[in-house]
C-alpha cells in the first residue's frame, strides 16, 4: 500500500496517535517487549507479529515485526496486514450480542430454544445464552463442518443436532467453535440477517473499523491477510522445531466463513481500540454502541473460581471476554496484572486485553500457532512487560 494511502488511514483510525511517555508509559520496558517479539521472529518462533497499545482513548504504539506472508515470495507485516484472530473472535461476537440484548432481541437468561426452537433436541431445550456464551452449554466437542460455513440454513440444522456430552450448567469447559457457531444461529434467529453482517453493521463500522476488523473477510481484502502457520515438532528451528503454512486456515472457505468463535481478522491497532470503547463505558471517538451498566454485566465474573476442564485452571468466564481474578494462574493476561483485566486469546497466536484501572489496552497477535508449554510462557512474558510499563 503506497505511503499516502496509509497516511490517510491513519488519519481516520478512531485512536488519534500519542506517544509512550505522554501517555504514561516507561519506554524501557516497552522496548524489552520489542527487543523480545524482534529475537521471536529472528529464532523463526514466528514469521510476523503486530502489537498496539493504547490508553485513554489514544494510540501509544503500533508496530509490525517481520513477515505476514512467507509464500512464495515473502510479504512484509504493514500497518493494514489483517491477522487471524482466532478465538479473540469471540469477543467481538461477544459485543454484538451485548449490543443486541441491549435493544432487546432476548435475554441472556433466555434459553436458546426460546429463539431457535429446533435447538431443544438431544435434551438440550433448557441450556441458556448465558450458559452458552460462558462455556457451560454441555457440548464443547460439537462440529460444524465445512459444508455449513457458508450455507446458514445448513448452519442452523447443523448447530440444532448438536450432541449433548454433560448436564448444561454442571461445568464450565472450553467450547472452542461449537458455542459460538450456536449463537451465530441465535444472531440470525433475532435479527433476520447473516451473522456477518450483523457484526459488521453493529461494531465495526459504527467504531470505525470497517477496514480493520472483519469476521467473514471479502475476498477483495484477501491480498491483506497474513498466512496463519503452524509449528511441525522435528523440523530444523529452535529447540528443534520449525513450521509449516497451515493447510486450512488459509483457505478461501475458512476466511470468507467468518466463525464466529474463531475466524475474525483484523489489525492490532482495531482490537486495541475495541477494548478502547469497553474501558470508555461502550464509546470510542464520539460513538456509542453500549451503556456502561450492559458492560458492567457483560465483564464480571459469571463462573467465579470454578476450574475450567479443558484449560486446566479458573478462567473467570464474563459474557465473551475472561478475566484475571486473584488466582495463581490465568491464561495470557499476565501474572501482574490488576484482578479487572480482562481480554481473551487466540490458539497459540495472540492475546488482546484491557485494564480498567489503568485505562490502558493492548493487543499481541502473530501468525504461527505454537503449542505450549513455550506459547503461554511467552504470553505471560509480554503481558507483564507492558504492565510493569504502566504509570499511573
């Protein structure tokens, strides 16, 4: 993209551009950060990443580290690379269906069936939104397969024959797509439109991210996509482990598909300012598409300390986003961070969070997906770098 356009991008981003110091941040321990993402991207952990940090409703940093495609010809990250999101999808599912309720669509206590009637078959008629946006439905292992992604009458027959694995409510264990492939089918059942769209209309162009921040990405925005990639244990890199393109994250079906639990795009600068409008009570740059009592009940903890099965620990569970509680251990928020952060991640990649005591938000996102234990060790590593790095 040539110099001017991106300037005039720039111009019209929603975070008007600060600095670290003005905004209240000590430099040296956002240039460790750097120095930590510039040696990931030299021991080949990933090809690229993009980092945004923001506060008070200004951008602080934005930058890009190496690659967003590796083949054939290698591409450079750029200020308007589109990342994959994975699961930080789900919170800007999360927001639409805040924003949803608040016009009042339905209630999170509602049962799903009281909207998608077809939905209460296999025992599962009485399993709430709330219980579904919480990773208590009872069926994290559901699968919407290819075949449906763009099909939505197929969606929804798909999503109402789901198997019920446990009692609704009894646990809370990860659902990595299957919850929110459902309440995709809810969004369609309250609104009469595609999923997509409605995400689109709904929050990204009223905050201004129309071109920063998709789920369901048009074909014509494919040529900004980064290459999602996948680590191959054995293969020449550090520690013995190299990587490889993913063979279906960066497919057309995949991209144009949107999941809503997981196939979001979009640029670091877009989910910082997302988290932007959250710590400002539901308004970014003049524009309001929440109150601050639906944010109040939507970020709080709706599973207190109870240990989520599959991460193996308390997630705090809010209506789409985590937060960080008092407990030893949380997933990728950072081991100094104050108990009201909350944010979410993405397989392996990423991590996006806010902190409403300091007003600041960040985002993290890469393009190789890493296993752990060297994936949250690194997460917990750059998150506490910039929390070390907020003054008050």
């Amino acid at each position: 993209m040539d110099t001017v356009t991106n300037i005039a991008r720039a111009a019209s981003f929603p975070l008007p551009s600060s600095d670290l110091e003005s905004l209240g941040f000590r430099k040296g321990q956002i240039d460790r950060l750097i120095a930590l993402i510039e040696r990931h991207v030299a021991e080949n952990r990933y090809p690229g990443c993009q980092i945004a940090l923001a506060r008070h409703g200004k951008l602080a940093l934005y930058k890009s580290f190496g690659n967003a495609v590796t083949e054939p010809k290698p591409r450079a990250a750029a200020d308007d690379t589109l990342w994959l999101l994975y699961s930080n999808t789900k919170v800007v599912t999360a927001v639409t269906l805040w924003a949803l309720a608040e016009r009042g669509l339905f209630s999170f206590s509602d049962r799903i069936a009281d909207h998608v009637p077809a939905f209460a078959k296999h025992a599962k008629g009485n399993i709430t939104v709330l219980q579904t946006i919480t990773h208590q439905g009872g069926f994290p292992n559901a699968v919407v397969g290819k075949d449906a992604w763009a099909d939505h009458k197929r969606l929804r027959e798909v999503v109402c024959d789901f198997p019920l694995e446990w009692t609704p409510g009894s646990k809370v264990h990860y659902h990595g797509l299957s919850a929110h492939w459902t309440l995709g089918v809810l969004i369609e059942a309250v609104t009469g439109k595609d999923f997509r769209d409605v995400i689109r209309e709904t929050v990204a162009e009223p905050l201004g991210l129309g071109r920063e921040l998709f789920v369901g990405l048009p074909e014509a925005e494919f040529g900004r996509a980064a290459d999602m990639h996948e680590t191959v244990p054995g293969d020449k890199g550090p520690n013995g482990e190299g990587m490889r393109r993913d063979g279906d994250a960066n497919t057309a079906e995949w991209r144009k598909g949107g999941a809503p639990g997981g196939a979001g795009y979009g640029t670091a600068r877009a989910m910082a300012a997302l988290y932007q409008m959250m710590l400002a009570g539901g308004e970014l740059n003049g524009t309001r598409i929440l109150s601050p009592r639906t944010l109040q009940y939507a970020i709080r903890n709706h599973t207190g300390d109870r240990v989520d099965e599959f991460m193996g620990m308390p997630m705090h569970r809010g209506l789409g986003p985590h937060l960080r509680g008092t407990t030893a251990n949380i997933r990728g928020l950072g081991a100094f961070a104050n108990p009201g952060v909350f944010g979410h991640g993405g397989v392996g990649t990423s991590y996006c969070w806010g902190d409403p005591e300091s007003g600041v938000s960040f985002a993290y996102v890469t393009n190789n997906r890493v296993p752990d234990p060297w994936h949250s060790k690194r997460l917990d590593l750059v998150a506490n770098f910039v929390h070390s790095a907020i003054l008050p």
